[in-house]
C-alpha cells in the first residue's frame, strides 16, 4: 500500500463530478427505503427484494464498474498512470493500492447505504440487514478486483463491464441456470442466505462454492492487473 | 554518469515497422534526438523510459536492463510528451507527491529544490489545470528533475512553448548537462537541436540515419544537392548560360520555369545573379524546391 498513491486515487475519484454519479444511486435507495417505511410497506418479503434487486443487483454492480475502472482506466487513458509507474515502485503495491482505493469507495457508496436502507426497512429482522451488508461486502472485493483488471488489461474497461453486469448477470442469468451461477452477485447472495434465517433471501450457488469462487476471482484480478501492469506499454503518440 | 545503450532495437506493431535496428550509446552532456514527425522518436523514447518492449535488441541503462524494471527511475528521469499532469493538484502537491513516491529522504526539501529549480515557485500554489502550457512542461520538469536523477529523458520538450520559455528551457538543460548528467530530447526542429545538443542523433523513418556532432551533420544537409526553380523573363537563354557556367548538376526547362540542381549551395547562390545579369536575363523568382526537413532527411537516408 502507497499512501501518496491512495491520496492522489482519492481526489481523482471524488474531486470531479464523479462523485456525484456516486452518489446518485445510494441516494436513491435510501429515499426508496425510507418511502417504504412511510407508506407501511416494508414487510420482509419486499425489504429483501429492494436489497437483493437494488443492493446487491444493481448498485453493487455498478458502483464497483465505477470505481474499479476509475482508480486506474482514466489514468491510463490520460497517460498520467506514466508519473507513478516512472518510480521505483513494485508494480503489485500500485495494483493493491488502487484496489483498496476501489474496495473503500464500494464501502462507502454501496455497502455502508445498502447497510442503512437495511435499517430503516427491518431493522435487524432475521438478521437481514447484516446479512446482506456482509454479503455485499465480499461480492464488492471480487468486483472490484475484477473491474481494475479489466482496467488495465483493456481500453474498453467499462462497456465490457457493463455488458458483463447487464447482460451476463442480469439478462443471460434469468434464462440459464449455468450462467447464473458463474456470477458475483449470486456468490454474493449465497453469504447472504447463510447468514440469515429469513426464507425470503435464496441462492442458487452453495455457500462453500461461492465462497471459493469469489476468492478466486479476487485473486486471480488482482493477480493479472499486476502481470498487466508490469508490461503495460503507453500508448505511441506516433 | 550514466550512459543509455540501445543495441539493435527495433519494434513494430502488426507489419509496420516504427523503428528498425537502432544502435547508439548516449553518454553524459546533451544529446538530441531529430527526426521528421512521425520517424519514430517517441517509439524509441518509450522504449528508452521503460514503456515499451523493444520487439527486438535490447535498452539498458548502466548495464540494467529499462523494461520491467522500476529501479531504473532512481537514475533515470522522464518528462513525457503529453500534457496531462494530475491537473486537480496544485505544482507543488503534485511535485511532493513525486518526492513521495520516490521515498526521498527529505520529500518537501526536495520538491522546493525542484520547484525553484523550474523557477516556478510564483505559480506553484496554482492548481496544474489553470496553468499556460510552458508552466505545465516546467512543472513537469520539475516532476522529473525531483530525485536528481543522472539521466532525463524529454519527449519533444520545446512543443508549443513561446521562444522566452524555450529559452529559458535551453538554459536549464544546459545548466543540468554542465552538471555532467546525461540528457536527451527529441525535436522535429533542427535550429532546436543545433542550439543545444553537442551530439545529435538523426532517425528517418525509423532508421537511424546520422550521428555526430552538429556541424557534421550541419555539413550533411548543406552539402547535398540543392533544387531551384527559377522563373525569369527568358529561361532558354538563362539556362543557356547556366550550362555554360558548369556550376550545375542538371538543368531542366519546365513549362513552370527552369529546373536548376546545383552541386555547391553557397556558390550557386552567389553566381545565379552574376549569370543572370551577364546574360541580360531578369529574375523574377529564385524558389527552393526542397528545402522541407523530410527532403533533407530523406537525402541523408538514401546517403
């Protein structure tokens, strides 16, 4: 870990208008929670598709495509990534720092609002709430890890993030088994199941499974972000 | 002191070839990297920096290999080509930031030396989005020049810089070569080169074409066959008597004018009006037809 590193990461990330586009989602999720517990709808069977629809579906996915891509891909872009590789810094602190970088901003953005609509929806009924922000949690570090090596393996990071998110997950997810259960966010709502008694959350992929898999994926993004990086040629103004 | 070593490198990406089997020792002093756009001076630069792989031969910096290897950038400094800094830090965050990353003992001493050293200590608590473009390569400077390294590496440095801060550039790097580091900059500029390089290297299409002191390749551009085109008030007699002269290689009457290569640039320059008033002749226009710096480079190619 390079603190500098992290410090310049940080206000990249949250100096432009970026973090408004992170703010965005979270926002919305806590004032759909907070409408539901106005309006006496919050029953379990709906607070848990509000979090694994919204929380783990859609703002997991997503703010973790934001910020996995965006500790490094506009850096890369930018050709500014040159002013930190031109030091003699082992390529795997670079990777591991952005990584964090990415993790404490899915933290933030994510988990800690999925966290809080949880709260305001059941409280800790069922254990729903911890479960799911858990669940999060490690589902956001696999993301995260897969979205910076993407990040540095290619210049269309973030359409080839999305179309895994949207279309793999999502879309491919609804009609085949097999491609369900090759995804993050199924591994992420497996831990979710685990912990919880509540009937209302369940997961295709078995506890053991998941948890291996998305220790894998952890690894083997981190692993090849920093394989990448190490032979990562700037682009040739020529 | 350090001293570059490229052996026989070459790189190309698909079938096209953008450099092709350089071999040149920089040592300390200034040395300057021309060539005409596109000749491939900046592949050669990166891979000098450590951002490309050379598809073949080798780059080592004091016997250690550039590529995959971070610890060359403890001697080895690099201002890139393009402009983008971290705009959102102001020059002196951004230049300790550097000293940080290269775990300097004294990181803000450091960063100040630098910074006065661009004198850019008036603007250094700007933000780098709001600076002209001549600060923005200073402060890069200053990125480079922050662990005091004994090579620096510049990437058309002088580009779109106004001729005060070019100046103040060209001191600069004097001052840095006086204190015997190894410096080079490209430059699609030859005036540039021959202002401050004591050694030039010259890549043609990615090729290395000439090496050597200015003067030498000075005499090289100048030595070489000159074109003119002359338009008087009657070209069959001018070219007449500019057969007779025999200070030309060829003469060739054009429907545009007379064709003239001359073989000795300075005398043709000087016989030309001699010629044309012996002979009753008026000049209307005496044009150069090849003086572009891709014509001159191509002739010291086909050398």
């Amino acid at each position: 870990m390079n603190p500098t590193i992290a410090m310049i990461t940080f206000r990249a990330m949250l100096g432009r208008r970026r973090a408004l586009l992170l703010l965005g989602l979270p926002l919305l999720l806590l004032a759909l929670a907070a409408g539901l517990r106005m309006t006496g709808t919050n029953d379990l069977e709906i607070s848990t598709v509000v979090l694994q629809r919204f929380g783990i579906a859609t703002l997991l996915p997503l703010l973790a495509l934001i910020a996995g891509t965006g500790v490094l891909a506009p850096e890369i872009d930018d050709g500014q990534i040159m002013y930190v590789l031109t030091k003699p810094i082992p390529r795997q602190v670079i990777v591991l720092t952005k990584l964090a970088v990415a993790i404490v901003l899915v933290t933030l953005f994510a988990v800690l609002p999925a966290f809080l609509a949880g709260l305001v929806l059941t409280g800790m009924t069922a254990q729903v709430t911890p479960a799911f922000t858990v669940g999060m949690l490690v589902g956001g570090i696999a993301y995260s890890a897969l979205f910076v090596a993407l990040a540095v393996i290619s210049r269309n990071a973030v359409t080839i993030g999305l179309l895994y998110a949207l279309v793999w997950e999502t879309l491919l997810g609804n009609f085949a088994p097999g491609a369900k259960s090759a995804s993050v966010q199924q591994w992420a709502l497996s831990v979710a199941d685990a912990l919880t008694d509540a009937s209302t959350v369940r997961s295709t992929v078995d506890l053991p499974v998941a948890l291996v898999l998305l220790a894998l994926v952890t690894a083997i993004g981190t692993a090849l972000a920093v394989v990448r990086l190490r032979s990562l040629s700037v682009a040739s103004a020529e | 002191m350090s001293t570059m070593q490229l052996a026989n490198v070459s790189r190309w990406y698909g079938n096209v070839v953008a450099v092709n089997g350089v071999t040149m020792d920089i040592g300390p002093g200034v040395t300057g990297l021309l060539g005409p756009n596109g000749a491939g001076k900046s592949t050669l630069i990166h891979m000098m920096g450590g951002f490309l792989a050379p598809s073949s031969g080798t780059v080592t910096l004091d016997g250690a290999q550039v590529w995959q290897n971070p610890d060359v950038y403890r001697t080895l400094g690099l201002v890139p080509e393009r402009e983008s800094a971290y705009d959102f830090l102001t020059g002196r965050q951004f230049i300790l930031a550097m000293a940080k990353l290269h775990k300097l003992p004294d990181p803000g001493a450091a960063a100040q030396r630098a910074i006065d050293r661009v004198e850019m200590e008036y603007a250094a608590d700007r933000t780098i989005g709001n600076y002209s473009k001549g600060m923005k390569q200073r402060i890069k400077m200053a990125s480079a020049l922050v662990h005091d390294p004994a090579m620096l590496l510049l990437d058309e440095p002088f580009n779109g810089m106004d001729p005060r801060q070019r100046l103040q550039l060209m001191d600069l790097i004097r001052q840095m070569a006086a204190e015997g580091r190894t410096i080079l900059f490209s430059s699609h500029i030859l005036e540039e080169v021959e202002r401050l390089a004591s050694h030039i290297e010259v890549i043609v299409a990615g090729r290395h074409a000439a090496s050597g002191d200015f003067r030498e390749i000075r005499r090289l551009m100048t030595d070489r066959p000159h074109r003119f085109l002359v338009r008087s008030g009657d070209d069959r007699a001018l070219a007449a008597a500019i057969i007779a002269d025999g200070s030309a290689r060829s003469v060739n009457l054009t429907p545009k004018g007379v064709e003239i290569e001359a073989t000795d640039f300075q005398r043709f320059t000087w016989l030309l009006p001699q010629v044309a008033k012996q002979s009753g002749v008026r000049l209307w226009e005496v044009a150069p037809s090849d003086e572009s710096l891709e014509s001159v480079f191509s002739y010291l190619v086909e050398r």
